[in-house]
C-alpha cells in the first residue's frame, strides 16, 4: 500500500513536470510562430512593391495607338 501511494506520487510529479514543459513549448512554438507570420507579412509587402514596380516600368511603357 505505501508503494503504491509513493508510486502514485512519483507518477503525479512526472505528469506535473511534463505539462510544465509541454507549456514551456507550447509558449516557444507560439513566439516562433508570431515571428514567421512578421516575416511572411514583411516578405508579402515586399513582393506586392516589387510587382507594382514591375508593372509602372514595363506595361506602364506599352503603346496601344
């Protein structure tokens, strides 16, 4: 009986380690993500600039007369 409760004991403290970490990486994942999406928006805006530079340099120049 007293090996059960320390075993229980024991296993109470290994899920409680474990949701510990598992928030750890959970709020990890979750910065990591936040920092994708800047950079996904950044690389976006970027692309949209270029494209729009594309277009005033060569179809901007094209004569339909």
């Amino acid at each position: 009986m007293t090996q059960t409760i320390a075993d229980l004991s024991k296993a109470s403290e290994v899920l409680e380690e474990a949701n510990i970490e598992i928030d750890r990486k959970r709020e990890q994942l979750k910065q990591e993500e936040q920092a994708l999406k800047v950079q996904l928006k950044r690389e976006a805006s970027d692309l949209l600039s270029e494209i729009e530079g594309f277009k005033d340099k060569f179809i901007g120049t094209i004569d339909f007369d």
